[in-house]
C-alpha cells in the first residue's frame, strides 16, 4: 500500500491476474526436456543437505497484481486456520478498535475458500500508555511466528504517509505465506465513523473531511489490509472496491467486499494449496531435512512430459 498522497493511497485485488508460464516458450529439443527431468532423478542426492530458502519480508500493500514465485505459484497462505493477535496499542485509537478488527474478519469470512482467522486481543502493558505508539523501522521487520495487528508509527522510508502497511513473510519455493502482519500508522488520525458519513467512491471527493473531524475509518483500513493479509493486490480500477488503492476521509464503504474483492479472493485459493507440512502430492514439498521427497523428481519428470505434449498439441 503505497499510500503517499495525503488522501492516503493506502489502498488494488485484481480480479483477473494470471501466473507466468511455468516453462518459458522456448524452442528445445524434447530431449532436453527428458534429460533436465532425468538429471532430476538421477541427483537427488546433491540436494539432500540443502536447506530450504528462508521467507524475507515483503510489504505487499501497493503491489497492483498478485504475486508469483520464479516458478509460477501464488503467494498465499497454505495452513487452513490462521490466529490473529491484536495488540493493545490498538486500543488506544479507540476502546472498541479490537472489536472493529474482529468485524473486519468477518467481512472476509463470508470467502469458504479463505483460511480461518481467529482474533485474540493481547493483554495490556503497563507502559504502552506512557510510551505512545512505538515507532517501526526497517530493522524491525523480523518474523516472530504470530500474525499481529498493531497501531505504530511508521518510520519506514517510502512509507511514512500511509495509512497502514502489511508485511507478509512467504517461501521464496513455494509461495506459501508463513506470517503475516499489519501495521496501522500512528502518523494518521483514525476513528470507528459512522457508516452514514460516507458520501461516494473512494477519493472521488478530496475536499471532504469536515463531517469525521478529517479522520480515516479504522474498520475500512483494515478490512482493505487483511486483503493483503490473505495475498491480493490493489484495485485500480473500482473505486467501490475495498481493495482499491486509494481511499478517502471519512469513507467507510470498504467495510463492505465488492463482488471483485470477492471473486479475486475466491480464484486465489481456487488453484492447489501450498504445501506447509511436507505431505501430500503436488510439486510444492517442503522438505525438513534428510532426503528429499521422491514426489519433487516426478514432479520434475511429469511436467517435463507435460510440456512435450503441450509442443505436441501447439505444433
């Protein structure tokens, strides 16, 4: 969410993305083919030892299309039941905030396709009131294993003027979403608005502001982050979008999935999941140590197959 206008650009799914091929349309001898698969076979035991790739953090808000790995899968979650932690500094933008977290939740459920978020609210510091919002550097984007929401001030460069950002941690092999978080920034002023105050389309009105005390709608935020939370980009073409990339003062529609918020969620989780616990069939293995699963060489094999047939079909 690259949000630096001062409207907040916080805000893009797409509702039709595709993946990139999986093998590059050049024109190799079949027999290429059948030998890189057969090497496959043949060397599994050079990659016994290797360790999978670490996730790195990615601060998804902003990108307009879903994203890929190198080789054509989607970024997303592969675990079917997911905990959201909402941390008690969110409660000081408002008493209620934790509950408007929960309803933001509920506004996705409706998806079956999606995973199952339970929210927990943490407990309250002692000294988060004295302290205030605590500022969030680069340097503090490091996966800790839970999924948190939390209201800090954001100090990232690039990122200063958005409304809120949502770092997602994935498998670089895979695409599989391990941990991901939401930060609302501090620096802007958020309140829980009243849904009557909402008079058009997302930034159709720059000038509005007066009738919220020129405040954005914490629910809408978050309802339009937990979008990159599941793994959606931006929409930049309906501004009565929930995932569109702009929104405005006082709106708080994005409570609200539109029938493309829907349908873009719905055909992410449609393709096979992720594996995140190294059993099942499929090509995505994720490997624990040891030998490497005997499904990721006919995996290599079979596609290879799959592709001569495919020249065989084109030709």
């Amino acid at each position: 969410m690259q949000s630096t206008h001062p409207v907040g650009l916080s805000l893009r799914p797409v509702a039709h993305t595709r993946a990139p091929d999986a093998f590059p349309r050049r024109r190799k001898g079949r027999a290429w083919l059948v030998a890189g698969a057969t090497l496959v076979l043949v060397s599994l035991g050079t990659f016994s030892h290797r360790e999978p790739p670490s996730p790195a953090p990615r601060i998804v808000s902003g990108a307009a299309e879903i994203r890929f790995t190198e080789r054509g899968d989607p970024e997303r979650w592969g675990a079917r039941d997911l905990v959201l932690w909402v941390d008690p500094t969110f409660r000081s933008v408002d008493g209620e905030a934790p509950q408007a977290v929960a309803q933001a939740v509920d506004a996705w459920q409706h998806i079956e396709q999606l995973p199952r978020v339970q929210v927990k609210t943490e407990p309250p510091r002692t000294d988060e009131r004295a302290a205030g919002p605590a500022a969030l550097e680069l340097a503090d984007l490091i996966p800790d294993g839970k999924n948190t929401v939390s209201y800090r001030r954001l100090n990232i460069p690039g990122h200063r003027r958005d409304l809120a950002i949502t770092v997602a941690y994935a498998n670089p092999s895979t695409g599989e979403v391990v941990e991901a978080d939401i930060f609302v920034n501090a620096r802007r002023d958020f309140g829980l608005l009243s849904q009557e105050l909402d008079a058009g389309a997302s930034c159709a009105d720059r000038t509005r502001g007066a009738s919220c005390g020129s405040r954005f709608d914490l629910e809408s935020v978050v309802t339009h982050e937990l979008g990159h939370f599941f793994g959606l980009g931006e929409d930049t073409e309906d501004p009565w979008s929930t995932m569109y990339e702009c929104t405005s003062l006082c709106e708080t529609h994005k409570r609200v999935l539109s029938e493309p918020d829907s349908l873009s969620a719905t055909e992410l989780y449609l393709t096979e999941a992720p594996r995140h616990d190294g059993t099942g069939g499929g090509c995505s293995v994720k490997r624990r140590g040891g030998a490497p699963s005997e499904s990721l060489a006919w995996c290599a094999l079979g596609l290879a197959l799959i592709a001569l047939r495919s020249r065989r079909v084109k030709a």
